[in-house]
C-alpha cells in the first residue's frame, strides 16, 4: 500500500512522498533521490524495508514538480526543504539517505541542523558520490545538448527514450541541469565537522574514484564506515536488496544509542 499524503496538516507537503504507514513503523529514513530523479524511485524501498516509513523528497522541477522552477543552489534547497521537514524532526528518532546528487543534499541538511541546534539524524547514509570538496567539477550548463546526452547515457539513469524524444528531452532539460548544476556550485565552508554517524556506500564499477569516496571523512567528526557494492553508478536499483540490508541492519543496530543522541539533539 502507498501513503502519498502527510496524516496532519503541519506534516503536508510538497517536498515529501510517503511510501510507508507511519503508524506501523518506529523508525524514519528521508531520502534524496540522485540528478534527475523522483521520489518515486523510492516507492520500492517500503516492500524491502518493512519496519522503516520511507519518505522521498520531492524538488521542484521533479516527479510531479516537473513544471515548478528548481532550485538554483544546495542552500536554497536545504532551506525549503528544512522548513517542509521541521514539524517531523520531533515526532520519531530519523535517519538521511541520498544518493548521488541526493547524497549532497542530505549531508548538507544534516550540517544546517547540526548548526541550528534541531535534531539530528541517527545515520546518515551517502550513497554513489565523491565527497563535494574531491568532486571534478564540469560545467553543465555551457555543454550542447549532444553533450549533455552524452553524459546522462553514460550515467545509465536517463530512459533511452527519453533522450530520444526531443520534445520529451526539451520538457525535462531545464529540471535536470538545474539538478546537476547544485554539485557544481556548491562550495563547503564550515569550519565544524559533522558529529551523525555516517555510512558511506560506493560501486565497485563506478567511476568514481576510491579516494574521493573516502573524502568525506575530511569532515565527518566519527569513523566513517565505508561499504563497497556490486554494480556502477545506479547500484541503487540493480543491487537495492544488498544495499537496503545494509542500510536496515545500520538503523537496526544498538537503537537507544541512536535514540539518546537524537534526544540530545532536541534538547
């Protein structure tokens, strides 16, 4: 069964899609879908992770936003979707997921609470994607549409048909540069580390190299645990299974541990 809408007023919103029944699950897990995706991708996420409420979070200029303007910078998103996420942050102990893209976005929201004294995740999970201060930076938005195709086939996460369709492609172009633009405007500055536990997983055929994955405990105060999967950069779908037993056996792991940071965290 799905759960599109948030059961209160203070807890609807655009930015979140529920896939689970909030009153039969103890635990959270946001997650940020990679450039170009939708919440929908996590729609699967419920049937594997039975006892998580897994909501997706939903941008302007994806999924059912398609047509609203998107977000020109992490910060501008962050804050919106702080302001959609706050009335939750106190209902039950959360943990963050992104992958790729979506891996900036939930570090960079677990920074902005850390800084606003507001609860923090009891895990954070950073799937297929260098840390943003060891990325190669490309300029998307000078690349001719020729190019830029070229670099979604090789990603292997944009339908064949889509990019096929030019009509379709001009439909989606504006939500995907903007998507792909956030990586390379984004620039780190906070002189305190991030102090939420951190899972960070990683493809074994990704092109993504082994030394910017493990950047991102530059800036994590904890033991980064470092997780190798089978698969290239979409390992998110052809290898969900292992990578969602990883992630539930993380969430499961030593619960008032996690409970009594979170409680720290609203204090």
């Amino acid at each position: 069964m799905r759960f599109d809408t948030m059961p209160t007023n203070s807890e609807k919103s655009p930015w979140l899609v529920r896939f689970s029944d909030a009153s039969r699950t103890r635990r959270r897990l946001f997650c940020a879908p990679y450039a170009g995706g939708s919440a929908q991708i996590f729609q699967p996420w419920a049937e594997y992770l039975p006892d998580v409420e897994i909501i997706g979070i939903q941008a302007p200029g994806k999924g059912a936003r398609l047509l609203e303007r998107a977000c020109a910078s992490v910060a501008e998103l962050v804050d919106a979707l702080l302001a959609a996420l706050t009335p939750m942050l106190y209902a039950k102990p959360f943990s963050l997921f992104g992958h790729s893209n979506g891996a900036l976005i939930a570090f960079e929201l677990s920074c902005v609470l850390q800084e606003r004294n507001l609860p923090l995740p009891r895990h954070l999970f950073l799937s297929a994607s260098a840390a943003p201060w060891a990325r190669t930076r490309r300029c998307y938005a000078a690349m001719s549409d020729a190019e830029f195709k070229s670099v979604l086939r090789d990603l292997q996460g944009t339908p064949l048909e889509v990019l096929e369709n030019s009509d379709l492609f001009e439909l989606i172009k504006p939500g995907l540069l903007a998507d792909f633009s956030l990586a390379e405007r984004y620039e780190f500055s906070r002189t305190s580390k991030l102090r939420v536990p951190t899972s960070v997983y990683y493809g074994d055929q990704d092109s993504i190299q082994p030394w910017q994955v493990r950047a991102w405990q530059d800036q994590i105060e904890q033991p980064v645990k470092f997780e190798r999967l089978p698969g290239g950069h979409f390992f998110i779908h052809s290898h969900l299974g292992a990578l969602t037993r990883l992630i539930d056996a993380e969430m499961s792991r030593r619960p008032e541990l996690h409970q009594a940071a979170w409680s720290r965290g609203r204090a």
